[in-house]
C-alpha cells in the first residue's frame, strides 16, 4: 500500500515541475507546448484553472508526504 502511495507521490512531483515550468511566462520554449488562444479571456480563464490545478497538486503532495512519513515507519 505505502509502495503505491509513494508511487502516486512521484507522479504528483513530476506533474508540479510541469504545471509550474506551463505558467512561467519567460519560458517561451514551455509555454509553446500548447497552443494557446488568440483571445485574452479564454487565456485568462486557461490560466486561473492552472494555478488552481497546480494548488492542488501541491496540497495533494503536502498530504501525501504526511502519510508516507506516519505509516513508513
């Protein structure tokens, strides 16, 4: 079970570097990963539900370095 957990933790890291890498705006290299809309709400409303997403993740990781540590031992 805890094998399992630790593997959904790694997977959760590896999809934060992302999500952080898609918002920075300097990294133009990144950012042309997806394509994005010409139009400033759709772009806006794009970015308000990454940061959101990328909250998330990082409470989902918060949480689940807390159970890796309780029950690891």
């Amino acid at each position: 079970m805890i094998q399992f957990i630790r593997l959904f933790w790694y997977l959760n890291i590896l999809l934060i570097i992302f999500f952080i890498l898609k918002q920075e705006p300097k990294l133009k290299g990144i950012n042309n990963l997806s394509k994005r809309e010409k139009g400033f709400s759709i772009s806006s409303v794009r970015e308000k539900t990454l940061l959101q997403q990328t909250w998330s993740l990082l409470i989902l990781f918060a949480t689940l370095t807390i159970i890796i540590v309780k029950y690891s031992h």
